[in-house]
C-alpha cells in the first residue's frame, strides 16, 4: 500500500509540474491580482484601520488556493473517467482511496508552494505586507482549504465529460465566489443579506481566517470556527463526490 500510495503521488506531482502552462498559472495568476490591488490600493485602510495589504493578501492567497485544489483533481478525474483509468484502477489492488489520497498530498504542496510564493512576494517593500507571529496558524486553515476545495472539484469532475464543461462548471463556481467571499475588495461594500449569505460559501471561512491570523487577530475561538466550517465543506462535498462518481463515461 505504501509502495502503491508512493508512486501515485510521484505520478501525480511529475504531471503537475510537467505541464508548464498550468504550473505558470497555478502560481503567476494569484500574483497579477496581488500586483494589481496591491499596488492600486497601496497606503488605503479598511476594515477599522486594517492595512489594504494585510487584507487583500490573504484574500486573493485564498481564492488562488482554492482555485487550484479544485481544477487540478477535476480536470484529472474527468480525463481519468473518459480515458478509462478509473476502470483500470478498479481492477487492481490499488483501491480508489489510495489513488485520491495521493492527489491530496500533491494538492496540499502545491497549496503550500502557492502560499510560500505569494508571502514572500507580498513582503516586499513594494506591498509592505507584515507578517505577525501568529503566521503559523495558517497552515491547517490551508491544508483544510485544499481539503474541503479538492472534494468540490472531484464533484465537478465526476459531473463534466469534457475539459470544456469542467473549465465552465469551475469558472461558474470560483468567480462568483471570489467576489461574495470578499477576497478583493472588503466584504463591508456588499449588502448585510449578501455578508449572511456569503458563509455558505467555503471560500468565505478560509478568506475570514487569513485574514485574521495575517492581521494578527488570533482569536483561536474563531479560528477553530473557520476550520470546522471547511471541514464541514470537505466532509459535505466528499459525500455528494460518492454519489456522483462513475468509473467510466460508458456506465
């Protein structure tokens, strides 16, 4: 099983980085949005004197994040199903579980990378992003994002035949989100019933709690709520993925 789960994510992290558009996006896209904002709004405050970095940073790291962990395995088990490698799965030892295990671990790195590269940017004088002590209750909030944004994109993967209609599905799926959630401009501009609404969004608990933890608001009692929610996200979208998973498009 170790040998198994230690190839497969090999594999999947050799396909990830090989493809060089999409390695480019992946990490470069988050960065033009943090060029953007970052510089347009530089010296602004917000959200009771809070500086425009500290709240567009984590904002856009979130919506890159997510971004990434839900395309990534959609594109890969609809070319999976159509090109029938769930079906040859299905017939050797290696149980499914192992085979989506593996992309996970390659997804939280990339999360990881993802986060990494956008900080160590976003420190720059230019942006003048400061990062406080608390910078390390980050990591479950990102490893949970991966999570919860992972299963949605097996959903959608397990609901698109066609690289196109996932690229669609997707896009329907993230760009509203990213303006609901307030990942790019602060969530006090929206309507009240549009800021209530806005938490049954997953993106909207790991936006609210980067923000919190770069700002230095360490409130571990809202911390803990913004990680239960993206579980609950994770654990809700893995089971829709259950119910919509087919092992091949010909079943």
């Amino acid at each position: 099983m170790t040998t198994a789960y230690g190839a497969l994510t090999r594999a999947a992290y050799l396909a990830s980085v090989r493809d060089r558009t999409t390695v480019f996006f992946t990490f470069a896209f988050p960065l033009v949005f943090l060029l953007v904002f970052g510089l347009l709004f530089r010296g602004q405050s917000v959200d009771g004197g809070l500086p425009y970095i500290n709240y567009v940073a984590p904002g856009v790291l979130s919506w890159g994040v997510g971004n990434a962990a839900l395309f990534g395995p959609a594109f890969a088990m609809m070319h999976w199903r159509r090109d029938d490698i769930l079906r040859l799965v299905w017939r050797t030892p290696t149980p499914l579980p192992t085979v989506l295990a593996s992309r996970f671990a390659v997804a939280v790195g990339v999360g990881l990378a993802q986060a990494v590269l956008f900080t160590a940017v976003a420190l720059l004088p230019v942006f003048g992003l400061h990062l406080p002590g608390t910078w390390p209750l980050a990591l479950p909030l990102l490893v949970l994002g991966v999570a919860a944004f992972l299963a949605m994109g097996l959903v959608v993967g397990s609901l698109a035949d066609t690289p196109e209609a996932v690229a669609a599905i997707a896009n329907c799926v993230m760009v509203p989100m990213a303006f609901l959630s307030g990942s790019f401009y602060p969530s006090d501009l929206l309507p009240g019933w549009i800021r209530t609404l806005s938490w049954v969004l997953p993106l909207r608990y790991l936006d609210h709690g980067l923000t919190d933890v770069l700002a230095g608001r360490h409130d571990l009692g809202r911390l803990g709520l913004d990680c239960l929610g993206l579980a609950a996200f994770t654990a809700l979208f893995g089971l829709l993925a259950t119910r919509t998973f087919r092992w091949s498009n010909r079943t």
